[in-house]
C-alpha cells in the first residue's frame, strides 16, 4: 500500500485565495486532534467535491468559542497526525492560521444568531455561538467553499450555521453528516482524550440513555415529559456524572411539543462526566431521516 499523500499546510488567506481560485471546493472546519468522526466527514467532502474539486480542511482552535473558564488552553493538539488523518481521508489542502491573523489587533466583530443560539449548549455556553457562527462566516469567506460539512454530533451548532447561512445569504450548502461514535456507543470527541479507557467505556451511558429515549419514541410516546423521564433514568446513580440537560426538541430547536414523524425530532444531552463537559443527540426516529 502507498502511503497517502499528505494534505498541502497553507497559513495566509492570501494562499488558500490563490488555491481555491475556479475550483471546485468542498470544506470541513475543525478545531483539530483529528479523529474517525473528522475523517468521515472529510471522505463525504472528497466525494462531494468530485475528482477536479478540492477538498480543504481547516485546522484552527478558535478562542472566541470558548469561556473564560473553559478548556482553550489545555485542547488537544496535534498537527502531525492531523495532517496524516487528513491526507488518509481525501483532504488536499489544511488551512492553518494563527489567531493573530484570524483575530488581529483591534478585532471588533462578531455574528450572533438570535432564538437557536439561546437554549442548551446556548445557555450553559454563554457566547459559545456567537464564537462558532463568526469564525465560521470567516472561514467561508476565506475559503469560498461550495459545499461545507458538519457533523450532526453538533446538533445545536448545525441548526446555527444553517440559519446564518440563510440569513446572510453566504451562497454555500450545507451538509450534516451523521454522528460518528465507539464500539460502545459513546460518540466520538477529541475531548473523549481528557478521559482514560474506563471513563470512555462508562460515558457510553450518555448514549444508552438517548436510545432509552428513543426507544420510548419509536413505542410510540410522544409526550415530553416522559421521553425525557426514559432518558433521565438511564443516567440516575451514574456516578461521576453530574447532568447539564436531556431534552427533546422540534425541528426548529426550540418547540418542546413533538409533532409526530417530524424527521427533525431530536433528542440532545449535555452531561459532565469526570470533569468533562460531553454533548450526544440521536435522531428520535431514525427511520423517518
Ligand atoms: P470539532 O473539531 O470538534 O470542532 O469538530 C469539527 C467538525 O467535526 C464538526 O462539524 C463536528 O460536528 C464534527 N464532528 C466531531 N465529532 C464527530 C463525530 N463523532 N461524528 C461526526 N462528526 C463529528
């Protein structure tokens, strides 16, 4: 077997400009520490962007997403086995800046997306969007992407963007990819690497309890409340597990009430397991995607 061809690193807008100048491009943004889930979504973008496109993957850890209080400092970081896990998956070109050019002297703007932005990851995350839906809207600029990829594992995040780029008129499609997880369910995170083997194996309880809650749906609840119930008990006397939210939503992201064989129907948690902060969805009928 050949080895495959590491991606191109470029680290200026003015580079990624010239590179994507008449071609095709097919985009995945990332904060790196690239893993199974990445790369998914990397082989969607190359079968996406067909032979003569490009496929661009970024590698950038945006500061402005994170709190004052959370994990920017200590996010993993690797760059040599991204550039590895990249070329393995189709990618030609990885786009790393630095946050001085990102975010230079005197920086003063930002994106907000009203109404999805505020409940969940909005909510126990205040600012975390306005993070995302900007440095994002940067990226799309820089790269002018005709097709960008997110992974479903963002639920609330993917609801974001979609809507930025409709309200702003950013000209790119969007595609959602569904979640890539372990043997044991647990979705795939580069923040999984805060955790040893064994608290990996008992985080899988966060998916044990999206399915309980999709079970429910598919044996025909439809009632909130005990949707939720279903989930809440799967994840009861867990210990090391202290729970942020488990919820049901609409496709809009913030009707509560099912309206029944909506595709959109989703079930999101939000838990800290040994410290970390973890979020999974699963759609609650996976027949009717
Ligand atoms: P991140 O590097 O965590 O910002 O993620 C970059 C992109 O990869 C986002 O669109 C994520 O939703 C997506 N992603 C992360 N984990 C997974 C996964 N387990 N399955 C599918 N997509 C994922």
């Amino acid at each position: 077997m050949t080895a495959a061809v590491r991606p191109q690193v470029l680290v200026t807008p003015a580079e990624v400009r010239r590179r994507v100048a008449g071609r095709r491009v097919a985009f995945v943004p990332t904060m790196g520490y690239l893993h199974e889930g990445h790369a998914t979504l990397i082989r969607a973008a190359r079968e996406a962007a067909g032979p003569d496109g490009l496929v661009v993957v970024s590698v950038f850890v945006n500061p402005m997403q994170f709190g004052p209080n959370e994990d920017l400092s200590r996010y993993p970081r690797d760059l040599d086995r991204d550039l590895t896990v990249a070329g393995e998956a189709g990618a030609d070109v990885l786009f790393h800046p630095e946050v001085s050019t990102m975010y230079p002297e005197g920086y003063s703007t930002s994106v907000t997306v009203q109404g999805v932005s505020d409940g969940l990851d909005g909510a126990a995350r205040p600012g975390h969007f306005t993070g995302v839906a900007t440095v994002v809207l940067k990226l799309l600029h820089l790269v002018r992407p005709d097709v960008a990829l997110f992974g479903e594992k963002d639920w609330q995040q993917l609801a974001v963007i979609r809507r930025m780029v409709r309200d702003l008129n950013v000209g790119v499609e969007i595609r959602g990819v569904p979640t890539v997880r372990a043997p044991s369910g647990l979705a795939l995170s580069s923040r999984n690497s805060y955790l040893t083997a064994e608290e990996q194996a008992r985080a899988a309880v966060l998916s044990r309890a999206l399915s309980a809650v999709q079970a429910a749906y598919l044996a025909g609840e439809r009632a909130t409340a005990a949707l939720e119930t279903a989930g809440r008990a799967v994840l009861a006397g867990e210990a090391g597990l202290s729970l942020d939210y488990l919820t049901v939503v609409g496709g809009d992201m913030q009707t509560r009430e099912m309206v029944d064989n909506d595709p959109m129907n989703r079930v999101l948690v939000a838990a800290r397991l040994f410290g970390v902060r973890l979020i999974d969805n699963m759609p609650l009928d996976p027949g009717a995607a």
